[in-house]
C-alpha cells in the first residue's frame, strides 16, 4: 500500500481569530491584570505581612544558608555566619522565584535591610545600602546580605509543614505560599503599596505592644476594638519623632482602618549661654529625606520667607543633628518651630489605610480584626506543626516497638536472617511486624545489639509516647493551644521588650503644644524701603527713603529709565497691575536689594508675553480703586479682590475686544465724583456713585466714543473743584470750581475741557 504524502495545512492566524465585543476581550484582559496586581504584586498578606517578591527574597536567602545565627544585643541577627554577595541572591531569586527585573528586586532587598525604612529589619547588610539623606544603594556586586533574627522567626516552622508549598512560575521549583513565624510583622514593619483601584498604608508599630494586645485578646476574645489602645499606643517609626494626633483621632483611625498620624520631628532648646539659644533638631519624621529637608529650610534661609529664622546647619553624622539658629535672641523656639513644621516637612502626615490580603481577598481591616485574624493562623501554624511532629514520633515509635521486639528475641531473630531466603517476609509473619519495622531490624548494625543501646530505646520509646500524648491533647484542645500560643507569645516578647535596644519605642505619642501663633507679616522688621521699577520691567528695593527729586539718586542701564518709583516697608505689599487686566502681589521684603538693577519682574511673577505693567505702589487694606480699561469700561473695586495669592496673579478687569487696561487710580475718602476724558479731548463730569463696585468683571461704560477711546480719568470732592498739572517748573496746578457745563450722566460724551487743560489729556 502506497504512502500517504500529503502534508497537513499549516494554521492559518485568521483560523484564531475569536469574534468577540472589544470592551468585553478588553475588559476581561484588564481584570486579569488588576487581579495579578492585587493580590501578586501590591498588596501585603495579611498573615506574615510580606508581598511575594520580599518572601521570595527571604526564601531564596534561606535556601543559601544565609540563616541568622544567635542573637547577639542590640542588631538581634549578628552571628559568625557568613555574608554572600547581594548579586548572588538577586540571581537565585530572578531565576528561580521572582521573574522580573534584577534591579526591582534588589531595591526590595535594600529596602529590607534600611533600618530608616523598616522598624525591625529582616535583611542584614552590609556595605553601602543608602542612608537616610537619600543616597542611594551601591551596586548589588558590591554589597553583600544576610537573614536577620526576625526574618528567621518570620520563617520559623517552614521545615515543620507550618505552611503549604506551591510550584514556582515554572514549575522546577516550590516556594511558601505564606511563612508561618509568630513575628507580627505586617504591624511591626508596616507595608504601603499601590494596585489597581486601591492602595495600602500601613505604618509600623512597636512589636512589644502588637504582642502584649495579641496576648490580651488570646486571653478575651471578646475584647472589643478600643481596649486594645491599652497596648498598643500607636505607631512607632524606626526614625523616631513625635506623633502629635489626637487619642480620639488614634482610635477612630484604628477603628476604621482608615486615618492619618500627624507625626513631627524631635527637637531641644540648647542654651548657649548669655541669653543666646539655638534648636537642635535630633529625630526628623518617618520617609523625609534629609537632604531634601535640608535643602528646603536652606531656601527659607536664603529666601527669607521666615524672617525669625537665622541660619541652618547640618552637624548630622550616624546620628541626625539639625542646628537651627533663630534671627534674635528674642524669637520665642515654640513660635519658630511651629512655623517651621507648618512650611517644611519637620511635620507630615503618615496616612492610614490597611488594606491587606485576607486568604487572597483583600480588604480593609481594623486593628482587632488584623490581630485576631493573624492569631487565628498562628492558632492553624501550630495544630499544622503539632501534627507534623506527632507524624513523626508516629513514625518513631513504630521503628523503635520493631527494635525492641527484636531484642526480647534476639537469637530468633538472627536465626531467620542467617537462614531464611526471605528473611523480612518471615520477620513479619512471626512477630506480626510492619514493613518499616522488618526493615529497620534488617538494616540494624551488630554494635546496636549491645544491652546499653536496649535501654536507650526504651527511654526513647517512653518520652516520645509521653510527648505523642500531649500533642494529641493539643490538637484537640484550643484552651491547650491558648496555652501554648500565650506561652510562645511571651517568649517572643522578650526578646523584643521596652528594655531592649531593638524595642525600645521610639516614636512618643504626645499632645500637639497650644502655642499662639503670629503672622509671617508680623514677624517681618520694619525697615524703610525705596521701590525703583525700571520701563523694561527691572525692580528693584534700596534700604531706606532716598530723595526720588535728586536726578542721580538711581542709575539705570542704558537705554532705561524709570517708570514706578515711591517709598515703602518691608512690611508693606507691592500691587502690581498689567496691561490684560491681571493683578499681581508681591511682598515688600522679597524683592531683590538695591546692588545692580534688580532683577526682572517677570521672573517674579507669571506675566503673559506682549504684556504691560500699568500700575505698581503700595497695597492698604482699606483701598479703594479706580479701574478702567482704553475703551471707557471701568468699576470701582476694592482692595481686598485685588490681593493675589500665587504668582499667576488674579484677573480682575475682563477686557473686551482690543481693549487694554489703561487706568488705575486710588479713590480717597470722601471723593463723590468722576472726571474721564477721551483722547477725542471730550471731558465728562459723573458722580462716582454711578460706578458699581465689582470684584471682576468688564464694569460699566463711562463715556461714549466714535473715535479713539479713554485718555484718563481720575475722582475728586465735586465741592473743592477739578484740579489738574499745568506742566512746567514749579508744579502748579489749576482748579475749575464750576462744573456745571461738563457734569452729565454715566456714558455721555462729553464736552470739550476747560481752557489751559493739558494738550496730553492728562489730569496729571
């Protein structure tokens, strides 16, 4: 029969193709991929507190042998155990356990091993592991690690079937899907993370307190949620501080598993002698970098945005050292650092949000249900173990009643195996022995059929039916599990008590000191001060009231000249208004010194480009203003809607068309009337009640043109007259007393003005 050659069709990549709705296939991908995040990547498990790549990076070290040796003081993991190179772990970890990037995991594993980082460390390392200035690691070829104490009570139990094994992404090897250990350390060490539509913040806490509350709640189970406050006072940051909220706050956060902690740095008056004083700043708040911090009270130095503040220096080595030096003796150290922890980050607030993964589903959990759910496996860990090693004495046993029923019949014994072909077979049908026990016999040495060994077997055989009972008890019994668990539970403790250097609590909770508060305004000296701005936009404040009459009291570079020019304080606010109807704010002592030229103003404020300063003088409070724009729209505002808060100004004039904003003229108590006057040279004499006082907007029209638009306009007392420059040496003005011929109704035109008045239509 011939052969059948014909080949198969290959697949064709359109016999694939699934014809499904797009947002249902995206939809469903996309849930996948949230799912992995979730519960593979983001969030901790609530059991030993560990997301999957930091137990793969403590599996892996366990594998190595990196095992902590006994506990020697205060580092709770020093041992003459060797170190291996953090490259050599990466590498185990990335190829066995955790397929993702090498430097992602190495940042976990630098991350484990920061004692700024991690309340109770479980990384041992040693090298450059970055600091707390927020330098960061060295290279993982140059540093090297090991397990600490706690890692090795947070996997304490994984040779005692503690916890079930899995298959590893590729199947070739297994890893723990959780690790047993009796340290707390989801509450120890805290956790944070972000996942697909949620998030987890947990802050660290004492791990003394975490057992003491675990102990009390073993002991009542019905002990609600607010009794465990007894305990556990708070967090406890590994970088120390004060932690100023509310008991109130503390427990409704604790309730809900949702909150926030005001957390400050710590601080001390150091007497100088003599009257003088300066701060030391000793503990700074968990997650601030340093140098960063530094950084930021550098520039309220430099900037003098806090004008009681003198000087910062950073005297900091293994231990933080912060020294603050106030502007005078006479700053009172509350009122500074007060002000300090409302403008840098000596006081932040560590969010509370614990969401945890319970069995793979997560949720946000109080602290009674976090501390009752981890002692419920901690409750499952020890039946698992307790089983575990009664399979095992189990196993003994059957080996050693073989052993000794072998030696009361010693010489049948070796009577069979010396003749029987099938000497095992016949071992089990004439002493009704087990397969394991016939074997065990069989494989005995001749130095073990010495009677001393026979004695030994037999005290074996008795402790380990005694130990086999009690754990048959515990198994069965919760009060004896209770037991035990309280027992392990204080043992833990101690190693981790209030009087060891490890357990010492470092964070204090206190109550937030009521200090009165001053403005930063008030705190500014006053000193006198000359405003020069320049007709290209250079500004510029020279110490103290200069004659502005002389004509070479102010130099200016070539081509410039002066355009604002008047005298303020330091304390005083600078208003600036522009061409586009935008006002700007700027304080009187942040405006660069009288050296030079200044500096532009647009590096000051966020001035649009084409854009021009109409106005710039002293901001009052009580100041009412004139605003009009080229097109003879304008209102009345006042002061306080002109007061802008951040460098993109304030928009107060909205301009119509090509209009600009032209005008801006303070108004003085007790002026009842408005003169405006066209570049049409028509004058128009209004009362100022017709104007409206806007906060924004285009305002009213205040005189009617065919050609051209506004020229100026000013107010004045109707009584006293119309006033304006006659130009020339001297300064002399003139007054029209009798304006009847040019007083009309709001939006008029106008009629021609008074003989003399300016050819500029100016009101000077």
């Amino acid at each position: 029969m011939a052969k059948n050659t014909t080949k198969t069709p290959p697949e064709s990549p359109a016999d694939r193709i699934l014809d499904t709705p797009f947002d249902t296939a995206l939809g469903d991908r996309y849930l996948v991929y949230a799912l992995s995040t979730i519960t593979a990547r983001s969030l901790p498990d609530l059991r030993d507190g560990l997301k999957p790549v930091h137990r793969r990076i403590l599996w892996g070290m366990r594998l190595l042998k990196l095992d902590p040796g006994p506990s020697t003081g205060a580092a709770l993991g020093a041992s003459s155990i060797g170190y291996k190179k953090s490259a050599r772990v990466v590498g185990d970890v990335m190829g066995k356990y955790h397929p993702h990037g090498d430097q992602s995991i190495y940042d976990a594993l630098v991350r484990l091993s920061q004692d700024f980082s991690l309340r109770y460390p479980l990384i041992d390392g040693q090298g450059n592991f970055g600091n707390i200035d927020g330098d960061n690691a060295a290279a993982m070829r140059y540093t090297e690690a090991r397990l600490t104490t706690a890692a090795g009570t947070l996997m304490d139990g994984l040779d005692e079937a503690g916890a079930l094994f899995r298959a590893t992404y590729n199947g070739e090897e297994e890893e723990p899907e959780v690790f047993p250990g009796m340290f707390p350390n989801l509450l120890a060490n805290g956790s944070s993370g972000i996942a697909v539509g949620m998030a987890t913040n947990i802050p660290p806490h004492n791990a003394a307190e975490i057992l003491d509350a675990a102990m009390a709640l073993l002991a009542d189970p019905g002990l609600p949620g607010s009794a465990l406050l007894e305990w556990v006072k708070g967090p406890d940051f590994p970088t120390g501080g004060i932690c100023v909220e509310s008991p109130a706050s503390i427990a409704e956060s604790y309730a809900t598993g949702r909150g926030s902690f005001r957390l400050r740095a710590r601080w001390r008056k150091e007497d100088l002698g003599q009257g003088m004083w300066r701060i030391v700043v000793e503990e700074i708040p968990f997650q601030v970098v340093k140098g960063k911090l530094i950084e930021a009270l550098a520039e309220l130095v430099n900037e003098k945005k806090l004008p009681i503040l003198g000087d910062i220096d950073d005297e900091s080595d293994d231990k933080i050292r912060i020294v603050i030096e106030p502007r005078s003796r006479n700053v009172d150290a509350e009122v500074l650092m007060e002000s300090l922890f409302k403008l840098t980050d000596l006081e932040t607030r560590f969010s509370l949000n614990m969401n945890v993964l319970d069995h793979g589903r997560p949720g946000v959990l109080s602290l009674r249900q976090v501390i009752a759910k981890w002692l419920v496996h901690q409750r499952q860990v020890l039946v698992a173990r307790s089983q575990h090693r009664l399979d095992k004495i189990d196993a003994r046993l059957e080996i050693l009643g073989g052993f000794l029923i072998a030696y009361l019949n010693l010489d049948e014994v070796i009577r069979i195996i010396r003749e029987e072909d099938e000497p095992k077979a016949t071992l089990m049908s004439t002493f009704e022995l087990t397969s394991n026990q016939a074997e065990a016999i069989l494989n005995m040495r001749l130095r073990s059929l010495r009677r001393l060994e026979e004695m030994e077997i037999g005290k074996e055989n008795k402790a380990l039916t005694l130990e086999a009972a009690g754990l048959r008890g515990l198994i069965d019994s919760e009060s004896e599990q209770t037991a035990r668990l309280s027992t392990d539970l204080a043992r833990l403790r101690a190693l981790y008590g209030p009087t060891t250097p490890l357990g010492r609590r470092r964070t204090s909770i206190e109550t937030a000191p009521n200090v009165k508060m001053i403005s930063l305004e008030e705190m500014i000296d006053k000193e006198p001060l000359t405003i020069i701005a320049s007709q290209k936009g250079w500004v510029r404040a020279m110490k103290g009231h200069i004659d502005l009459t002389a004509g070479d009291a102010v130099k200016f570079k070539e081509g410039d000249g002066a355009a604002f020019a008047f005298h303020a304080y330091t304390t005083d606010k600078v208003m600036v208004a522009a061409s586009d109807g935008r006002f700007y704010t700027l304080g009187a002592d942040k405006l660069p010194g009288g050296r030079g030229f200044g500096d532009p103003l647009r590096l000051m404020i966020d001035l649009a480009e084409g854009t021009e300063i109409v106005a710039l003088s002293v901001w009052k409070t009580d100041l009412r203003l004139l605003v009009a724009a080229s097109d003879g729209r304008g209102f009345i505002v006042e002061a306080a809607d002109v007061l802008a808060e951040t460098r993109k100004g304030r928009q107060v004039l909205n301009l119509k068309d090509n209009a600009k904003f032209t005008i801006l003229k303070a108004i003085p108590p007790g002026d009842d009337m408005v003169a405006v006057i066209g570049d049409n040279r028509k004058l128009l004499v209004c009362d100022l009640s017709d104007l409206p006082v806007m906060g924004r907007g285009q305002g009213v029209a205040l005189q009617k043109y065919k050609d051209g638009g506004m020229s100026d306009a000013r107010s004045f007392v109707m009584a006293e007259g119309l006033n304006w420059a006659m130009g020339g040496a001297g300064n002399r003005t003139r007054t029209e007393s009798d304006l009847t011929f040019w007083k009309g109704t709001r939006g008029s035109a106008g009629r021609l003005p008074p003989t003399g008045f300016p050819r500029d239509n100016k009101f000077g």
